[in-house]
C-alpha cells in the first residue's frame, strides 16, 4: 500500500500544475441515503485539459430515520472526458462520536459505488454532477474464536443514483 501510495505520488507531480479545487455537498451516490460535504482536486492530465482525473474525500451522515446515529467518511476517484466521466467512490459507515443513542447500529460498514456520471458546468463557478451505478456493501465480520476479522459481501448488487452539488475554486 505505501509504494502504491509512493508510486501514485510521483506519477501526478509529472502533471502540468493547472489543478483546480472544489467543494460539494453530495447525496446519494457512496452515500446510499446520507449527504456529505466532499473536497475534490481536478487534475489535467493532457493539455488540452480535456482528460481529468478527480479525487475526492469528504466527511457526512447518514438519515437519521435510517439508522442509528451513523457517520459516513467518504473517498472517490474519477476520470472524465469533458463533461462525462467513469469513476469508483467507497463510503466507510461507522458510529457518530457527536450523538449517543442506545439504538445498536446494523448498517453496512462500507458501500462501493461504481458510477458513471455527468457534470452540467454553469456560467459561474458552479457545477451539477449526477452519476449512476451500483451499490456494493460489505460488513466487517469479526470471529472471536481467533481473532480476525473478514468482510462480508452483502450479496445484493443494488442499482442506485446520486447528485453533487459543488463550487470550484
């Protein structure tokens, strides 16, 4: 993972440094029924800047009539070739260290979005993104008898949407 990491690090500082960033509030997507404030940093990748490659990380929550009070940590790649793009987000699920409630939480630990999507760019900084695909959730199992843990796939495939709405900077 660290030479992944490494290896991906000297691979963008190659990039013409023309990178633009942006905030966007998300619902749906990764988030089944949640929202999250995301961050993402758009990264020509020819000069003509039609290409992009766009990370993103975020913090949100779930619905609060869903589940127990849940927190969402959010992480996403794109590719895009001019407005339409091909991407992967993963939302991590957990306890919110901010509420207390004595309702167990029985949500998913993380859900995997494969999407494709469409941004609408408006005259001014702002932009629309909407994207479709499907929900892959996994649990984390824990066996007690030996101490590990596993993680489980759910088992339904799900198709699902979701829309961001954001600002570039």
């Amino acid at each position: 993972m660290k030479n992944a990491l490494i290896v991906t690090c000297i691979i963008f500082s190659f990039f013409k440094v023309d990178a633009q960033v942006g905030i966007e509030v998300q619902f749906g997507g990764s988030n089944f029924l949640g929202a999250s404030i995301n961050t993402k940093y758009t990264i020509p990748i020819c000069d003509s800047s039609r290409h992009t490659i766009t990370p993103s990380l975020g913090i949100g929550f779930l619905l609060p009539t869903w589940d127990a009070p849940t927190s969402i940590i959010h992480f996403g790649v794109n590719y895009a070739y001019k407005k339409i793009g091909i991407g992967v987000e993963a939302s991590g699920f957990t306890d919110n260290p901010f509420v207390s409630s004595a309702k167990v939480r029985s949500f998913v630990d993380v859900i995997i979005y494969p999407n494709v999507n469409y941004t609408f760019q408006f005259k001014s900084p702002l932009y629309l993104s909407v994207s479709t695909g499907i929900y892959l959730a996994y649990s984390k199992e824990s066996k007690y008898y030996n101490s590990s843990n596993n993680w489980h796939f759910e088992g339904d495939i799900i198709p699902g949407g979701g829309f961001s709405l954001g600002y570039k900077f």
